[in-house]
C-alpha cells in the first residue's frame, strides 16, 4: 500500500470510523494552508536580527485558531479539546534566532553565506559510510559533537530530494504512534526542511575553520532538534517526538550519504565518458531537487497550527476506537448478571 493512502486506510480498518471516507477533511482548514495564500502578510513580520543567538521571536496563531475552532465536527466530542479553553501560551509559537534567519523574511536564501565553499574539498568515500552509519544509529540522544565525516555530510544535505523526504515522514510516522495524511506530512516537512538549513549553516560557518580535529560541537543542531520536537509532542507526545525528530536527522544524512557516492561514482563516470556534452546534458536532465525553496514565517507558523489541529482529529480518532466505559450503575448491573448465570450453571 503508498504510504499516501495509510490514513484513509487506518480509517476504515478494522472498522469504519466515519461514514464518508472523506468526511475528516470536510471541516479541517490546514489543508488549505500548506503555501501562504498572500505571501505580502510576511512583510508584516521583516526585521533584521541582530544576533541569532540571543533572538527568540514569538508569533499568534489566533488567525489559525479562530479558522478552525467553530469547526461543529468537534463538537459534543466526549474528551475533545475545546478551543475555547485553551490558555494562551498554546496559541503563541516561538521562533529561535537561529531558525528565523533561515525565513526568508529575515534572512536571505543562504546564497551568499556559500559563496567560496568548495563542495569537493569536503569529500565522503565509500571506506567512510560503515562508520557514518555506525555513528549516526548510535545517536539515542540530541548529539552534541559529531564526526569530521558527519560534518562532511551535513555540508551536503542540500542534495536531498524532498520527495523522499515527504515519502520517508509519511511512511515512518505510524512507528511514533499517528499515522498522518499527505497534508499533515508536507506540514512537518516544512518545519524539518527549515531545521535542517539552520544544521547545515551552523556547519557551514566552520568551513572557514582549522579542521584538523576529529569531532565537532553542534550547539545549533541541539537546539533546532529540541525545537522541533517541541512542536512535534504537540501531536505525538514529548517522547516520540524527541526519537521521531533525532532518527528524521539520521535517515536524512543517510540520504545524502547515498546522494554523495553516487555524485562520486558520476564523476568517475564522467572521466570515462568520451561525450562529454551528452553526460552533462543527462546530468541535468536528472537534477537533483535540491532543498532551495525559501521558507516564510507563516508557513511555519502554519506548520505548527496545523499540529494543534490535527492532535484534536487524533483525540476524537482515538476516542472512536477505544470503547467507552460504562457508566457505574451499568456496571454494577452487569457484575449481577454475572453473578446469576453462575449460579444458574
């Protein structure tokens, strides 16, 4: 089965939940938020940034809540959040400095900090994977140093597809305990691909750098990881968010793994080939769709909201599934029964 149809699937397996196959999305609103519908409301929030460090902005996302908080497909839902209730912490979102500068409303596209990088001095061989792999899977926790190779990795994470990055989220999520639809999925792309241009900048400013030493501090990627998952627990809780968001890191320096050794094997290719015109007309025929789209604040603030909205779906999901209790008299009545048809027998 695509990973795409899971949801529609996990509704109606074992047992139908909603008479309509359709029918959760009727009423949902952050389908309709993936792109900005007038991305001119970010020239609302441009501002330069002083120091990335010691910015942390704060963002409502009361225009998103009073979109789907009238929603009746929540109403009278026995354990349901109710919107009206929430404290006002959970309708503010904050942003660290180091994240918003990745937006394009207060940054730039991340051009100009890479002029003069030269990709190939910072090579991954193929003798290298088995350790990277060793490396990575033995992250239980938010890593604090990595390797030197670890580092090359990151420097290449731009390489990724964001297909197979959609694809992997979509088909990992049930293991985290919520299986998401393909709206959800982009949602949380969006938040990881921003992640990931702050980890890969953070490398980035240490090209510059004596890298002669065989590990390397990642303040940054330990705080934009323990921000995501901050903002994933909203849906998956704190702690499934905390393993979903470190082996998201993992799978994605696996990717570029496979990305930088099949790059070097095109260059030996590339050697041998007497055409040279038709190889570089074929390389770019299958270009990689590399992770160079700019970010806007409301995306990600649109991101986050649609994670408030879709844990209320999960609670009324859920609350179909498990049966209810009884309530005290009934199951008082029902121990009598037992009680009798053992003394018939």
């Amino acid at each position: 089965m695509p990973p795409e149809s899971l949801f529609l699937h996990s509704l109606n397996c074992p047992v139908p939940l909603f008479q309509h196959p359709s029918s959760p999305f009727d009423y949902l609103h952050y389908p309709n938020t993936l792109n900005p519908q007038d991305p001119h409301k970010d020239s609302n929030f441009t501002q330069s940034i002083q120091d990335p460090n010691e910015t942390d902005l704060c963002f409502s996302l009361d225009s998103y809540y009073n979109q789907f908080s009238s929603h009746f497909s929540y109403n009278d839902c026995p354990g349901a959040v109710n919107l009206n209730d929430l404290d006002s912490s959970k309708r503010m979102f904050a942003l660290p400095g180091v994240l918003l500068i990745e937006c394009v409303n207060f940054g730039v596209s991340g051009e100009r900090e890479q002029e003069g990088f030269d990709k190939n001095g910072f090579r991954v061989l193929p003798s290298d994977l088995w350790a990277i792999r060793r490396e990575i899977e033995g992250w239980i926790d938010y890593p604090s140093v990595y390797s030197y190779s670890v580092f090359c990795l990151i420097l290449r994470l731009d390489l990724i597809k964001r297909s197979d990055l959609r694809r992997w989220i979509i088909a990992n999520s049930p293991r985290y305990g919520v299986v998401i639809d393909v709206y959800m999925r982009d949602h949380i792309c969006v938040i990881f691909r921003l992640c990931l241009k702050a980890i890969r900048k953070e490398a980035l400013s240490s090209v510059s750098s004596e890298m002669n030493v065989k590990s390397l501090k990642c303040p940054i990627l330990v705080q934009v990881l323990m921000w995501i998952a901050s903002q994933l627990s909203i849906l998956y809780g704190e702690v499934n968010a905390k393993c979903f968001a470190i082996h998201v890191l993992k799978q994605c320096l696996l990717e570029a793994a496979n990305e930088v050794v099949v790059s070097l094997l095109d260059s030996c290719l590339k050697e041998s080939l007497k055409d040279l015109d038709a190889y570089e007309n074929e390389i770019k025929d299958s270009k990689l769709e590399g992770d160079d789209r700019v970010i806007f604040v409301t995306q990600v603030a649109a991101a986050v909201a649609a994670l408030h909205e879709r844990s209320i779906l999960e609670a009324k999901i859920k609350l179909l599934r498990v049966p209810q209790q009884l309530p005290r008299y009934q199951r008082y009545i029902a121990v009598l029964n037992s009680f009798s048809c053992c003394a018939c027998m």
